[in-house]
C-alpha cells in the first residue's frame, strides 16, 4: 500500500467510531495493515479483479434493496436487520436506506481493498473499477493492457466520506477526526520545493475555511428545522378533510376530475362488491359559503387493535357478511410528518384485518370516519354487511343539526314539497317521493353555465331546484339533504367514492369516481342508510370521458403501486430480494476463489512467479540508482526521482555529473511515461549515458 503504515487502521477507527461500530472499524483496519507484515500473497489475475469487484457493486445493491424494503432503524449490522424504528421513518425510506448504504461503504468496498493488499501484485486493473473500460478491453483495445493503479488513498477518502454520514449533532468531532487524517496522509505526500511554513500556511487556510463552512451548515440546518413544520403543514395538507368540506356549487364551467386510480379493491367473493366507499360525512350545512362541515364537537378516539395487533374492531356485537381488500394512499401529513388519511370504507363496516397495530394508528369520530396514521400505502382487509354503522344516531345534541336548514333555502325546498305533494307519508314514502322526482325532472351535468350564477335573491341551490335542473352529484346530494330535513327526516351529506370499474378480478376507483350522498335515518331499524339522487347516468358519463391512452396510464399506475407496495412493506416480495442475489453472490465467490487451483503461496518463495511488467521497467536509470545508493545517496520512500537527483547532485563531487543526469532524467521520464516511448537511438543514448555516468561514478568511488 502507498499509504502511510497505520494510516488505513486509523481512519477505518476513526470510521467506526463516528458509526457507533467502532469493533467493526477495528478489525476492517487490522486486516488490512496485517498485510504489510503477512508475507502470504494470492496471485489474482485482472479477471479475478473484475469478479471481486462485481461481488461488491452485488452486494452493495442487495444490502440498499433490503433496506429500502425493511427501512430498518439502524444501530450496528444488527439494528440494521432488526431495527425497531422502520415504521415512524416509513415516509423517508429511501433516504434512509441511501445514507445507510453510503454509511457502510467501507465494509462493502472491504473485500475489494483485502484483494489488492494480499495480492502478488499490489496494484488493481483500471478496468475493474469502470464497465466502460472493461468493455473496451474485451473489444481488443489493447492500450488498456497492463494499466494499473493503487486505491488504497481512494478507499482512505471514501472511509472518511462515509465517517460523516451521520446525524448533525453540530459538534465538531468529525471536522477535528477527519483534519487530522488528512494532514497525516498529505504529510507524506507533500511537495519538497515548497518550504514546511509554506505547506503549514497553505493547509491552515485550507482548515479555516473548512471550520467555516461546517459552521454554516449548522447554522442552515437550523434554520430549515425552524420552517420544517410549517412547510409540511402548507403543502402536504390531507385529500378528505374530515371537518368540513367545500363544494362547487354555484362555480362556472366544467367539473373535471382525474382519471387517476386512487383505490385498488379485492372483493372476498367475486363479483360482491358495495356501490360506495364511504370517507366521511357531515351534517352542518353553511350556504353562503357552500360548505358542509362536520358541526358541534367532533373529537377523535382512538381506537384500539386487538390481541393479535392486526385487527380492529369497530361493531363488536355485528357480524359481518362480507369482505373486501382495499389498498388506498394516505395523502395527507400528521403533526409528527407521518402519514396520514382518511379510509374509504363500504358502509356497515364493523372491522378492519390485517392491517398491523405495530404501523398504524386508528382513530373514529362521531360522523363515521376512520383517521388513520400509518404507511403511505394502506392494505387491509374491511369486513361488512348491512344494517347498523358506527356513525352516532341522529339524538341528544347531535339530533339538531341532522334537521338544521339554512332558512335563505326554506323557500326553494318548500316550493319542491308542494309540487310532489307529499301529505301524511310516511318517511319510506317521502324518500321514494323525492328519489322519483329527481329521476322524473332532473339530469345529471357537469357544466353550469352563466346564466345559472347566483344572485342576490337565488342561491346556487335555489337555481338547481328551481330553474336549470342540471347539475353534479354534489348538488343532488346537498338538495336531498335539506329535503329531508324539511320533512323532519335526519339526513347526513356523505362523500366518498362509487365502485364500478372491475379490473381483472378486482375493482379500481379512480378520482373521477368521487361522489356525494346522503345518509337518511331509518326510524324503524335504527340504522343510516345511503340514499343517493344522482341520477345513474353519471357513472357513465363520467367513464364516457376515457380515452385508449388510459391503458398506459393505468400500466404506469400499476408499476407504480407494485414499487410503492415494497416500499411501504405491504408485500412478502422484500422477504426474497435477498435469497435472490444469494446466488449470484455465491457464484462470485467460487470463480473468484475456486476456478482456479493453488492460488496462494508464500511471496518470498515463488521462483515461477511472471515478472511485473510496467512500461520502462528496464530503464537503465534503475542501474543508476543502484549506484548512487550504494555511495550512501538512498532514495527516499514516496521520494520523486526528480526532488531525489537534486539532493543527489547537492553533493560537491557530484557537480560535473549535473547536466549528463538531469538529461538522462528526461530520458527516464519519456521512456517511462510518454505513451509513444523512445525510439531505438533515443533508447541506445540512454542505456550509453547511463554507462558512461555509472563509469564516473566509479572513478569517483575509487578515488574517493
């Protein structure tokens, strides 16, 4: 190795010790100095090389696969495989599995290094480390042929990268650890025509500097913390807000709505499948802002899993009919920067499966909704049937605002009343009342034009009962609402989504599937039941507006919730991309150490050993040398030829010989290192000037 002796040792402690795996740094280092006092050596060809190489790049993507997949919390190689802190940092998988990855460079790059200490030759082939040059070389480029270089200075910067990757504590451990490094390592390689105080001045500017920017990182890092929170809150605010919910009654144009698939639904019998997936409901209507919201207290309790922590239950004294597998996104962000969202469910459900205590947080209001905090991706099987939900009955407190109607809509709604006459129903009977005249005088569209805007004296919903007759669900749903509250009916405004697009077995639902309806109470059985106006030609309308395009969309959105289901841990694919890449590994490892027999043999006792080949290798500047440094003029270790004649010829009896050396020195250095050599005259004039300065040394030696 070109690194100074403990040099390497030091820097992977220093590594461990900023990784808090300080044993593992220890032995990595130990190894790799044994080398200089283990006279054993492997005889490793380039191809051998180019293997040991691809085991680690192999290695290096399974380890970032597997954690990418686990997003384990780590702490040493253990906690890395059995973390207990993967399902907070869940949102930031990738990050963390990159700097997890960087963090352990120095041991997945560790067998690549150990192959060049321990080899005959102590040097790796340029083209192990790039595909573009081993490529190049198998094509028959032969100028790539007998090109070496020595990494252990690259695997000593990449130790100290991979030291600073870590949480920034805005201490300056790593800034002081890693100066010291630096300046022990360029100590030896620093350049002998500048003078110590020169080199020092040079390096205390370079360290300043460094101090410097280190403080400004803090100081940065502190100042983004500060607006952390509040950016999360401004831009990553939840789909389905369940407080309240603003509609677009009364806005100009067309209602457009993505055909982005938003749900992913697997029915437990095929084919059974509820109409609608319930989000939230609201029961206070405000008209002058259009706005529904939830009304009065809605505090949210927690719900809690069951003994075997994938289970909640939601009715425990209901069993269920039916059950569907629902994978949905949480789009929004908790306070804590976790996500979150509210579950579309069918109504009557009465327990959630399958979904693991240990990765969510599950919390009900009054109104029906299911908050959750967990993975960004959701799956979880929903349990349901008919008959009775978890929304609180329309009585006590609640009982005033499932009747509450504005009074600027009392005379639209009661104009309604008198055309369909309804006198002495029954509610069952005012329901079907109402169903049929809007399915008798109203059509479903997603346009309002300019003449439909609101005035002084006619609110968007007056406009919709009473004159155009034309809207989207959200104006049905609204004015049915009211209706029958009007006739002492409660009745709740739900939103959600409408299930009716199959997709292989299973169903998908997609934005512009989203919906609203109402929720009527059923006096006689005690229960909510849906009960939705909208006319039915709205499912196909809105399909109407798909395109032959979709189907790379939705080929796009598969690829996509496949990656998102091994990033969020819902799928047993991540348990095997280990077992995949093992064989790969294992047959690595046997070319590189089994293919070839009888590889390892003691250094000093290889009499059969190929000679090393370098270009100039037979310069007779070497014999030179020799002989200067048998007059007591040793070239130093790291020393340039160069700054090594200058000290040579420092020597008064050595003053003639000046010009004859400095011209054989060019000499030395073309035929060395100029990719076109010498020719033959140039080469004879070499070897002749070198006998010729070796005979004056001589005669000095014998005179002398």
């Amino acid at each position: 190795m070109k690194t100074p002796p403990l040099l390497l040792f030091a820097t992977l402690l220093f590594w461990g010790w900023q990784s808090d795996v300080l044993l593992y740094g220890a032995i990595a280092g130990a190894v790799l100095e044994a080398s200089r006092i283990i006279p054993q050596r492997w005889e490793l060809e380039d191809v051998d090389f180019n293997r040991i190489w691809s085991f680690c790049v192999v290695a290096t993507i399974a380890w970032g696969g597997f954690l990418f997949t686990t997003n384990d919390d780590v702490g040493g190689v253990s906690g890395m495989i059995h973390g207990a802190g993967a399902v907070r940092n869940a949102a930031t998988s990738s990050t963390v599995a990159t700097f997890t990855v960087m963090r352990w460079l120095p041991m997945l790059c560790l067998p690549f290094i150990v192959a060049q200490c321990y080899n005959v030759r102590p040097t790796v082939p340029v083209t192990a480390v790039s595909l573009v040059l081993r490529l190049r070389r198998r094509r028959g480029e032969q100028s790539l042929a007998g090109h070496y270089l020595d990494i252990s200075y690259a695997y000593f910067m990449l130790c100290i990268f991979s030291a600073g990757i870590h949480s920034n504590h805005a201490t300056y451990s790593y800034f002081a650890g890693q100066v010291v490094l630096i300046l022990w390592a360029l100590w030896t390689l620093r350049a002998r025509r500048f003078g110590l105080s020169v080199w020092a001045a040079g390096l205390a500017v370079a360290v300043g500097l460094g101090f410097l920017g280190q403080v400004g990182i803090n100081q940065a890092e502190r100042l983004v913390q500060d607006f952390d929170v509040q950016i999360f809150a401004r831009f990553f605010h939840s789909h389905i807000d369940p407080t309240q919910s603003a509609t677009s009654l009364g806005q100009v144009g067309e209602l457009k709505l993505s055909r982005r698939i938003v749900v992913r639904l697997q029915p437990g019998q095929v084919g059974v499948v509820p109409p609608y997936l319930r989000e939230t409901s609201y029961r206070h209507y405000k008209a002058d802002s259009r706005t529904w919201s939830v009304g009065g207290q809605n505090d949210f309790v927690l719900v809690e899993a069951e003994t075997n922590n994938d289970t909640w239950t939601l009715l425990p004294a209901k069993s269920p009919e039916n059950s569907l597998n629902i994978a949905c996104y949480l789009e929004g962000r908790s306070p804590d920067r976790d996500p979150e969202g509210v579950l579309p469910l069918p109504p009557g459900t009465c327990r959630l499966e399958h979904l693991p205590a240990v990765s969510s947080v599950l919390q009900t209001n009054k109104t029906g909704v299911v908050l959750a905090i967990g993975p960004g991706l959701m799956i979880f099987d929903a349990a349901y049937g008919p008959g009775a939900t978890f929304d609180s009955p329309p009585d006590g407190s609640t009982n005033r605002l499932d009747l509450t109607v504005p009074t600027n809509e009392i005379p639209a709604l009661n104009s309604v009343l008198a055309e369909i006459n309804l006198t002495n129903a029954t509610d069952a009977e005012a329901r079907l009342a109402v169903q049929e005249f809007f399915a008798r005088n109203f059509k479903y569209s997603r346009w309002q034009g300019l003449d439909k805007r609101p005035t002084a004296s006619a609110t968007p919903l007056t406009r919709f009962l009473l004159t155009s007759r034309s809207g989207h669900c959200e104006y049905f749903a609204t004015a049915t609402v009211l209706l029958l509250r009007q006739l002492g009916i409660p009745a709740r405004y739900a939103v959600g989504y409408a299930v009716h697009e199959a997709s292989g077995s299973g169903y998908v639902v997609r934005e512009r599937d989203a919906h609203a309806w109402c929720l009527a109470w059923n006096r006689q059985s005690k229960t909510w039941e849906d009960f939705d106006t909208t006319p039915g030609s709205w499912v196909a309308i809105e399909s109407g507006n798909a395109s032959f395009l979709d189907f790379f969309s939705d080929l796009r959105s598969w690829l996509g919730f496949q990656i998102e289901k091994l990033r969020w841990h819902q799928t047993n694919l991540r348990q095997y991309i280990l077992w995949t890449l093992v064989p790969v590994l294992l047959v690595l490892l046997y070319y590189i150490f089994f293919q070839r027999p009888a590889r390892r043999r003691p250094a000093a006792n290889k009499p059969d050993a190929a000679p090393v080949v370098w270009p100039g290798h037979d310069s007779a500047f070497y014999r030179l040398e020799k002989s200067l440094a048998a007059r007591g003029l040793p070239r130093q270790a790291q020393e340039p030829l160069a700054d090594w004649l200058e000290r040579v010829l420092a020597e008064p009896a050595l003053a003639a010989l000046r010009p004859p050396l400095r011209q054989l020195l060019q000499l030395h250095y073309r035929y060395r290192f100029d990719p076109l050599g010498l020719n033959a005259a140039e080469k004879n004039s070499l070897t002749e000037n070198a006998d010729a300065i070796q005979g004056a040394l001589a005669r000095l030696n014998a005179g002398g």
